[in-house]
C-alpha cells in the first residue's frame, strides 16, 4: 500500500498483538514493583582496612552465583528489621544482602 504524501503510515495492531504485548508489559511491571530487599548491600566505608579485607577473603557478593545459595538461607545470617533493609552477618562484617553470598556459606538446619 502507498501512502498519500505528508500522510502518516498506516499502523495496524491486531487485538491479539495488542493483548500479547500488553500482558508482556505488565508482567515487566509488576516483577520491576515486586523487586524485594534493599538495591546494595556493599558499602564498605565504616569498616576497618581488615574487616574489609574479611570480605574481599571470604568473596562476599551482593548477589549469588551459587544455586540454592544466598545469604538468607545461611544460618550466619541476621535479618534485617525491615525487608527493604540490608541484613547482617554472624562471620562476615558490615552488611549483607538476603541474596548475597560468601565462602563462608552454611547452610540452615
Ligand atoms: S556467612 Fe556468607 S553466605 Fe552466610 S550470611 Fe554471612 S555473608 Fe551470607
């Protein structure tokens, strides 16, 4: 089809596209609203030069790359008051992230 001049192009959007699209936009939504706990758990600044060094030893990261592993299901782990809090560590200083992870890592009974 040719489009008369300084005409807009036709756009056509079928009911299904439109359904299907907008279901993907509203399950990105709701994940990005759902998101639970605090965005970083990694500020070091109030820690001494070797309780930092503790966590570059033990490799603690915000996130886990172990499966089935993360700071929340460690028994060292202390939660935090609030969910969208950082929590804390019973070996590992400073904060941690309920997704975290470290070498220190033991599993809850
Ligand atoms: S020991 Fe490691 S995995 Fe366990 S809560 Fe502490 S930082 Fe997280």
């Amino acid at each position: 089809m040719k489009n008369a001049p300084h005409s807009r192009p036709e756009v056509r959007l079928s009911r299904r596209s439109l359904l299907v699209h907008g279901a993907s936009l509203v399950g990105v939504l709701g994940a990005t609203a759902c998101k639970k706990g605090p965005s970083s758990c990694n500020d070091v600044s109030g820690l001494t030069p070797d309780q930092q060094n503790t966590r570059n030893t033990l490799g603690y990261s915000d996130t886990s790359d172990q499966p089935g592993k993360n700071c929340a299901k460690c028994a060292q782990f202390v939660a935090p008051p609030k969910e969208d809090a950082c929590g804390g560590c019973k070996v590992l200083p400073g904060t941690v992230h309920p997704n975290g992870y470290c070498r220190a890592f033991t599993p809850k009974a």
